[in-house]
C-alpha cells in the first residue's frame, strides 16, 4: 500500500499545482486511501474515521505547500509529507 501512497501524494501534488486548490487536492488524496481500504478489506468504521482524520491532515499538508510555493520552505513540506507518508 506504501507504494501506492506515494503515487496518489504524487498525483494530489500534481492536482495542487494545476488548479491550486488545497480542499480539492486533500479531498482527493483521503478518497484515495478510503478506496484502496476498501480494496484491501479494512472495516468500514475504521476505513471512515481514518478517511476524515487524513483528510484533516492532508488539508493542512496541502494548504501549507500552497502557502509556501515558491520558497525554499516548500520543499521542506514537500519532504516532511513523503517522509510521514511510509
């Protein structure tokens, strides 16, 4: 599953710089995991309390990367996301 993790993050920040949307980009990314929880036979209370927590989390992880666009704090967020990603 990490793996595919780091594709979908890869994807939402793609999604981020295209439409510069941090709702849009962490709405994405928690559907994203919800999805492949269902595929990989989580329980439903569970797969649905972890989806609004990470969709909580990568809000702030994407709206910090919008904030800080252009700087050198961006890739200071860009390698805290991927490392907290594993």
């Amino acid at each position: 599953m990490i793996p595919l993790s780091f594709i979908a993050l890869a994807a939402c920040i793609k999604l981020l710089a295209v439409t510069r949307d941090p709702k849009l980009s962490a709405g994405v990314f928690a559907a994203s995991k919800l999805v492949l929880g269902f595929f990989l036979g989580g329980g439903f209370t569970w797969l649905l309390l972890s989806a609004v927590i990470i969709g909580a989390l990568s809000y702030l992880y994407f709206w910090a990367l919008y904030r800080f666009e252009g700087t050198i704090m961006w890739w200071v967020v860009l390698v805290l996301g991927v490392v907290l990603t594993v």
